[in-house]
C-alpha cells in the first residue's frame, strides 16, 4: 500500500478523504523543527532546507506542508536538534483514532456529569421527601387554583410524574440513585481510557454502549423525540467505529494489525518515504 503525504491524494468521488493533520494544523498550528538554528546541516534536510535565494523551508512533521521563512536574526541553537531529541507528532491513523477517542470520551464525560447530577439529586430527594411533600402538594394546589388533597393528578404530563415521586417508596428511589451513580461511575471510567487510548476502554465503551442499544431503539418506539434519535445514531456510530476501525475481538486482523497500520505514517521511516529529494547545494557551499 502506497501511502502518500497528507493532502496530495486525489479524493474519491464516493468516499472524500478527511485529512486529520491538516485540520489538526489548521486549529493548533504546525509544528515545526530548527526555527531557531543558525545553520543547516544535510541531514535535517528532512525537515528544514535553505534555496539559493537565502529562504529556508521548513517541513512541518505533521501534516507534511512545507512554509518558507527568513532565517532567524538571534538563532538560540547552532544547529537544529538531533532525531533523538525530537518529538514526532501523531500522524496517519494514530491522529485520527486520538482524535475520534477523544471526542467520544468528551461525550462519555458529558454523560458522567449528567448522570453524576441526577443520581445525586434522586437520593437527596429521598432523605427530604416527607420535607418536600407539603411544599410540592401547595404548589400543585395554587398552580390548579384549588386544594389538592395528595390524589394523583392525572395519569399523564409533568404533575402526573412528579406525584409520582411522592408514592414511590424510598427503597426504589435508592435503587434508582445508585444505578444512576454506578452508571456514572462506569461512564467517567470509559472516558478517562478512551482519552489516554486505553484498548480496555475500547472494549468497555463497546459492550456498555451496544448493550444499550435496544433499550434506545424501545425508547424511540415507544416515544420519538430529536434527542433519542440523535443519541441513537451517535452510539450506534461509536459501536460501528470501535468493532471495525478498531479491529475489536479479532476483526480484520485485531490489535496487532492494529499497531501495524497505526505505524505505516509514523516514525522518521514514514518522514523519510514522503520526504521530496534534496534541493541542489547553493552555490559556493561547502
């Protein structure tokens, strides 16, 4: 396979590339090696070369652009770093499965407050329910312009709900509280993995999220609403995208076909590959 620098691939006509280098340079910027150098040697001609007009070129180790500037007038180094001291950013399908990780991670951490929140809130409800009782039945009796003996209020609707909290026992309240916590819990662990790219996290994200599949496509049915379905269609994009993209439980090869793809655009090799020939030595160079 035949793998180009970011950005000179043609696209498909069907399947448009996203090129995750050039976007991720776009909002943070590239990143560049011996800016700062007075001199240039041939071997950082990988990364930083100077033409016959005194512009040096500097090669951006991300997304592989390449961006003329002027020398710099108080160099802080003689010569650029060495390879050893070099950082090489993510590139390739590392940057894109970091990416993509992390963006379920933010939803995943999204859901860990949400959760968090609301299972808090229903186990302090149940240590004040008998406190809160008298207040919630006056409300309802000045909202409805009447007295309001504790009955049900309809067997549908908000008031129907929240009555509804009054008449169930605490036990389940509590019940209810700590799975809300428990799933919380489970939620923030999976976007901690996912944001250090943990594969335990690939695989808890996994189960948890399709295992709740079909308790959303009962929710849908029974009653649809623009967030179930929006939910819906991100989890099931989650499952599709760590099973197949991410070879979980052996597909397509499994975690060791995995690393061997995630290595194709990484590393001083894949620089080198991509890299263009060496310009001409200036004239009068030594």
């Amino acid at each position: 396979m035949t793998h180009e620098p970011p950005g000179t691939q043609p696209p498909r006509r069907f399947r448009p590339r996203l090129h995750w280098e050039l976007l991720l340079c776009g909002v943070s910027g590239h990143e560049l090696v011996g800016t700062d150098a007075a001199e240039l040697r041939p071997q950082d001609a990988i990364f930083a070369r100077e033409d016959t007009a005194g512009t040096r070129w500097y090669r951006c180790l991300r997304c592989d652009s390449w961006l003329p500037l002027p020398p710099p007038e108080h160099p802080a180094r003689r010569y650029p770093p060495e390879r050893d001291e070099i950082e090489l950013p993510l590139r390739g399908k590392r940057l894109r499965d970091m990416i993509v990780l992390r963006l379920i991670a933010i939803n995943r951490a999204f859901h860990f407050l949400v959760l968090g929140a609301l299972g808090a809130l229903v186990l302090l409800f149940a240590a004040n329910r008998s406190t809160l009782r008298p207040t919630f039945y006056k409300v309802i009796a000045d909202l409805q312009g009447g007295v309001v003996s504790g009955q049900s209020h309809g067997r549908h609707g908000l008031l129907h709900e929240l009555d509804n909290l009054f008449t169930t026992s605490s036990t389940h309240l509590h019940q209810l509280g700590a799975v809300l916590l428990a799933y919380a819990v489970v939620e923030g662990v999976e976007a901690v993995g996912l944001w250090y790219q943990k594969r335990w996290a690939e695989y808890l994200t996994f189960l948890v999220t399709s295992s709740l599949l079909p308790l959303e496509i009962y929710e849908i049915a029974t009653r649809t609403t623009v967030l179930k379905v929006v939910a819906f269609v991100i989890n099931v994009a989650v499952v599709i995208y760590l099973l197949f993209a991410k070879r979980l439980f052996g597909l397509r090869g499994g975690a060791a076909a995995d690393a061997a793809e995630g290595e194709l655009d990484q590393g001083w090799e894949a620089l080198e590959r991509t890299a263009p020939a060496p310009a001409p030595a200036p004239a009068g160079a030594s």
